[in-house]
C-alpha cells in the first residue's frame, strides 16, 4: 500500500492531463485563480483538486483556499466565512453548505481534496472560489458536472 501511493505521487504530474479525475490549480500574489471553470465527470469515483498558492505572499497577507459550494451559496458562505475569521480557514465550521475545501493557503504551499462527484446534483450550478476576506468577489469560477 505504501509502495503504491509513493507511486502515485511520483507518477502524478505525468499523468495529469491524461486523468481527468483530477485538476491542478493555482493562485499567486494577486486575487486570482489560474482557471475559470471545471469539469467533473460524473464517472470519477473522487474528484481530486490539487491547489497550489505559487505566490510568496503570507497566508494573513494574501492567503487563498479553494471552496466548493452551491452558486446561489456562495455569497452566504463567504460572508459567515469573513465572520469565522483566518483561524477557520476564513469558514464557517461544519456548515453543510462547504461542500469541499482546502485549508488556507500561503505562498509556496500546497493542498489536495478530494470529493465524490455525487454530491453535486444534476441541475444544479455550483461554484469554487477564496473565501478569504473579500477575495471572493474577484476569485471565483464555475463546477460543472459532466457526463
Ligand atoms: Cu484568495
């Protein structure tokens, strides 16, 4: 088991655009994720997002995460996110309306989440975005369940 995810780390930058289980995004110094929208399969047993913050900035400066919720959710969630402050990650705990969500980031680090595909629903519009203070008015992109 062990020897199988070392394997899977390694192999995963080859084998990125060739899985589409998975996407790789980033954010820098500036209020701004590097994609606008993405697709998940619905045949993905896990979806995994891996975040990057490329930037060099502190997480209290300009830190960023990466939330998924519902579209019509987003600016409820942001707002008791602002509320809930940086030491929750800028969320609010155990709200059922964080449907995924990686820690807040700072410059050079990294996060992955994963989720399965099946808590979205067809029909639904769904969003990711920051919900660092005020970020998510510029930092934010479409979910799209595809076939
Ligand atoms: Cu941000």
């Amino acid at each position: 088991m062990r020897s199988y995810v070392l394997f899977s780390l390694l192999m995963a930058p080859a084998l990125a655009f060739a899985n589409n289980c998975e996407v790789n995004v980033s954010a820098g110094d500036s209020m701004s994720f590097n994609v606008r929208s993405i697709d998940v399969p619905k045949s993905c047993k896990e979806f995994t997002v891996n975040f990057a913050h490329t930037g060099t900035a502190s997480k209290a400066g300009m830190g960023h995460n990466w939330v998924l919720a519902k579209t019509s959710d987003v600016t409820d969630v942001a707002k008791a996110g602002m509320e809930a402050g940086i030491d929750k990650n800028y969320l609010p705990e155990n709200d059922a309306r964080v449907l995924a969500f990686t820690p807040l980031l700072g410059g050079g680090e990294k996060a992955s989440v994963k989720f399965n595909p099946s808590i979205m629903k067809d029909g639904e519009a769904y969003s990711f975005f920051c919900s660092f203070a005020f970020h998510s008015f510029m930092m934010r992109g479409t979910v799209k369940l595809v076939d």
